[in-house]
C-alpha cells in the first residue's frame, strides 16, 4: 500500500506514573525463586527491562487516552470538531458496548459526523488504526483522524505473579515470565491530509506493507478463563520461543516485501522504530533484517512492553531526543499476536 496525502500531524502520550522495577517483582516472588533455586537478577537479565511503569489501580483506560489525544490536538492546532474519525485500539477495554472511542471523542469534543469506534489486533492495534485512518484520508473521505489507545499491564502482571506463587512451577513460570515485562501507558497519533494551516508538511506516510501467519495463532493467548461458574479469571500464556522463533521468520518476509514495495534499499533506512518486547527480540530481528543497532531506539528497558503503546510512545520519545530527524526515512516495524506484521514507511 502507498499514500500521497497522509501525514503524522502529531503524536501525544502518557507515561503511567507507578515505576515498578524487576527487582522489586523478583521481591514479590521470593518464595518461587527459592523454591526452584532461580538466581535472582535473571527477570532484567533475560528480557534486559529493569523497569516498567504501571497507572493507580483501578486506572479507567479512557483517562489515559484522553489525556493524550488532547496533547495530540494541543500540537497540531487541529480542533477536535474538525476530526472525521476517532479510534480506539488498545487490547485492553473498558466496555463490551459501547467503544471505549466513544467517551475520548465525548470527552474531546467530537462533531455529530465523525465515525466513532474501536479496533483491536493485538500489539498491532494503532498501527492498524493508522492504516484505517490512512486509507480515509487518501481517498478524500476525511481531513482529519485520531487514533488512541491506552494498556494496563498491572492486573495481568500481578494475577499472574499470584498463579506462579501458587503453582511454584518451573514450566508455568517460564511460559508467563514475559507477562512480566508488561508496562503501561497511552498514545494518540493524529493524522492529517497535510490541508491545516498548522500543517508542516513534516512526517508523511508514504505507505507500508502486511503479512500474516495466522497457523501460529495459539502462541501467545491473553483472555479470561472461567475458575468456577460465574467467575472469570485472567490469564496470558505466551510461548516465547515459537513467538520469537515464527515472529522472526515472518518478520524477514515482511521486511523483503516492505522494501521492495516502497522502494527502498536497506541502506536508505535512516531508523528504525520496533515494538517493544525486550533484548533478545530486538537483537533477533534487527539480525534477521540486516539493520545495525544503532539505527534502532529502544524503550523496553525503562517502559517494557506495552503492547499496542510502545511503539508510537517509542517513536514519539526517539523525535524528543533528536534521533528521529526531519527528512529521515523511517521504518516502524510491528508484530503481534496472531501472528500478525505490519511495517510503515515515514519520511520524518
């Protein structure tokens, strides 16, 4: 797919107050560790995230995508009645019905004509609302369109910290330890077609490529299991090495496709943005495309994952700190569940 008239016209995020360490989780598991005689050290020391932040419990989802879609609007001086879609798409919701999207856009101040709703595709969720917007906005439908989302790891993470203190088991503990890098935060992306007389002209979507490997589905599973009739409890398991083992190879075909589509030769990759899952993935997949190190700009270490947040958060942090430039060409490179890919091209 290729764009002529989208822009990222802004970016907002919240980072979630509540800093919780890996050594304060290892803490918490001390009789685990004990048990199974696990060195301590090993949860920073295998996914290489020495913190992650969590929102207060009890957090509505909502709050957080508020808040950064108002920074997203704040930037770009585009009024929320002149947007022509608002998404929602965050793995985590606050309802069944109605879309979450529906109290940011109450809440922002949306006109009666905009489309309202929520989308979900795991940790590709904003990627995924950029390309509905996008597609909007290219074929003159809309002007303007917002794509939010906020995650909450801290019921899962702490759920699953109990389960491993009641199971004391090495093969529970080994599927659910990346549960144990989820972080948490919020994200807006705002896009434009470049026609507001804010518009700098500065970041353009040029378009991107999708694959999918949808016989590896059952890797990595988040959902509620039913415990005892009329109560449901949370559970993730995630099989780490068929993820990073099949996310990889889907990962290289994706990245072949996505070169060849934009046109781009892998020397004319300025940077590179990655989701977000920790040390060996991104070593993993940045080996499998060629892409030296310090092209990328990780966040995992000090944020962990937060699914569909952690890449724009990731970009949004790296153009702050200047090593995202104006000009650059830029790849974000996403995978989820599913297993799904998407790769974006942006000209900075």
């Amino acid at each position: 797919m290729k764009y002529s008239r989208v822009y990222i016209e802004a970016l907002g995020y919240e980072l979630a107050p509540v800093v919780v360490s890996s050594e304060e989780i290892e803490e918490r598991l001390a009789p685990l560790y004990d048990e199974l005689h696990i060195p301590y050290g090993q949860l920073e020391a295998l996914t290489g995230i020495y913190e992650r932040r969590w929102w207060p419990e009890g957090f509505p989802l909502s709050d957080g995508a508020i808040a950064a879609g108002r920074k997203a609007l704040a930037a770009s001086g585009v009024a929320a009645s002149e947007l022509g879609a608002v998404l929602y798409t965050g793995v985590g919701r606050e309802l069944f019905e109605p879309a979450t999207a529906c109290r940011v856009a109450g809440e922002l101040g949306l006109g009666a004509d905009a489309e309202i709703y929520d989308l979900s595709n795991a940790c590709l969720g904003v990627l995924s609302g950029m390309v509905d917007v996008a597609n909007r906005i290219e074929l003159g439908q809309i002007r303007a369109g917002l794509v939010v989302s906020c995650e909450t790891a801290r019921d899962i993470v702490e759920e699953t910290m109990a389960r491993m203190l009641e199971k004391r088991d090495m093969a529970f503990f080994s599927r659910a330890l990346a549960t144990m890098t989820g972080g948490s935060g919020a994200v807006a992306v705002l896009l434009t077609d470049g026609s507001f007389a804010s518009s700098n002209g500065r970041r353009k979507l040029l378009g991107g490529t999708i694959k999918a490997a949808a016989e590896h589905h059952g890797l990595c599973r988040w959902g509620l299991d039913p415990i005892q009739p009329g109560v449901l409890r949370q559970f993730m398991n995630t099989d780490a090495v068929a993820v990073l083992k099949h996310g990889v190879q889907l990962g290289k075909r994706t990245w072949e496709a996505f070169l060849a589509e934009q046109g781009w030769t892998r020397e004319q990759v300025d940077e590179v943005i990655c989701h977000q899952v920790g040390s060996t993935n991104q070593r993993t997949i940045l080996e499998a495309i060629g892409i030296p190190e310090e092209k990328d700009f990780p966040s995992y270490a000090f944020l962990g994952n937060m699914g569909t947040v952690s890449l724009p958060i990731t970009a949004a942090i790296a153009e702050e700190r200047h090593f995202l430039k104006p000009g650059d060409n830029v790849a974000l490179l996403g995978i989820g569940s599913g297993l799904n890919c998407m790769m974006l091209a942006v000209t900075w």
